[in-house]
C-alpha cells in the first residue's frame, strides 16, 4: 500500500480577502504559521518516508515545521502547485464576478474546459496533478508520502479517489492546514480520512468547517 497523508497549505492574506491566489507566490500570515506549527505537533509520530511540497512559498512555509520535527528534507515540486488561474490570478473574487461575469460564471460551475485567459483549464490541471501523482507511485510505491499542497489539488485528488467528474462545485471540505489521507491498494486511490482539523481548534483562522464551494480562491 502506498499512502498520501496531504495537507493544505496554512492561511494567507489573500484567504482573507477572498482573492485568487493561483500560482502567484504569496506568504502565510501569522494564522498560517500557527497552522504549520499545529500541523507538526499533529503528525510529529506519524513520521512518512517522503515530504513533498509544492514549490509555492505558502506551502514550503507550512512544510518546514513538520521537515523541522521529521528531520526529513522537503522536497519541492512545481507539479503539486495550485491551478494556474491566468489573467484573474491577484483579483478579488468580486472584482471578477463584476469584470468577467462570464468567466465567473464558468469557473463557478467549474466547466472541464473552461479557458482561462493565461492559465489552466480544469482538465489541463487535473491532467498536470495526476501526473505528478503517478510519479509518486513510479518513484515512492509502497511509502507513506506526506505532501503540502493546495485546495484546487485537494479537489482534484478527491474527485480522483471517488470517480467523480471534472465539472461541477466542489464537494469536498478543505481548510487551511488540514489533513487529509489517501491509500493506493488494489489498483485504485481510495479515501482514508478527509479534511481532518482538529488540531487547529482555538486559532484565529478562517472557517475550518467552510465547505469548499463557499470559498474558491485557492
């Protein structure tokens, strides 16, 4: 068995304000940090025989303490980076509700194909994430793998697991620094635990209980 423990990156400012964060290179804020470090105390004896990591700053920040506390190095991929969101990349979910109402109205109802001026379809993305995720099982079959990421991969890897379509809302919980975990057996992903938070009660933080579809920057 090949196992996924996978976490969302901690909090940003860019959470807060509700804007598209895609692949642009934003910082945790101190919610964020305080996330990390509940993160690590979390899993501190669960140590995985990998730590993977997005390259994006918000999640190589939230993958240090727990790099810290398993003296295992981090090791960074472009491949485990949020959806390219192109030209709305910065803006402010209603900024592009009021200046790209169409475009909103697309990726809202997450059409597959949707184009994104400059950035990722959905299936473009779903392709890139299930790439990255079968170089996991070429190169770390049998490890339990421990991977910093983000919420549009978290979705990407459920629906995966579940056979769900690429179109529609999201279905699933994803807070900040929250745990979730996969197994590869049989041939197929399945679903172990999802969006576990626990660790985070009593933070100054968003919503840990926000379904995904009320918040879609990522």
């Amino acid at each position: 068995m090949t196992e996924l423990v996978v976490i969302r990156h901690g909090e940003t400012d860019w959470n807060r304000q509700h804007r598209f964060q895609g692949q642009v290179d934003v910082p945790l804020n101190a919610a964020g940090h305080a996330q990390a470090r509940r993160v690590a105390e979390r899993l501190a004896a669960e140590r995985a025989d990998v730590l993977l990591t997005s390259d994006l700053r918000r999640a190589r920040e939230t993958a240090a303490p727990l790099a810290q506390s398993w003296a295992l190095p981090p090791l960074a991929d472009a491949g485990w980076r949020e959806q390219n969101f192109g030209d709305v990349d910065g803006l402010e979910v209603a900024q592009v509700q009021r200046d790209h109402p169409a475009l909103w109205a697309a990726w809202a109802a997450q059409q597959a194909d949707a184009e994104i001026p400059g950035g990722e379809s959905i299936r473009q993305f779903h392709a890139r994430v299930l790439g990255a995720v079968d170089q996991v099982l070429q190169v770390h079959r049998g490890k339990r793998v421990a991977m910093v990421t983000h919420g549009g991969v978290l979705d990407v890897l459920w629906r995966h697991a579940q056979g769900l379509p690429l179109s529609g809302t999201p279905r699933c919980p994803m807070p900040n620094g929250g745990i979730n975990r996969l197994a590869w057996q049989d041939g197929r992903w399945q679903v172990l635990q999802w969006a576990e938070a626990g660790h985070l009660a009593g933070l100054n933080v968003l919503d840990p209980g926000r379904p995904a579809g009320a918040t879609i920057q990522k």
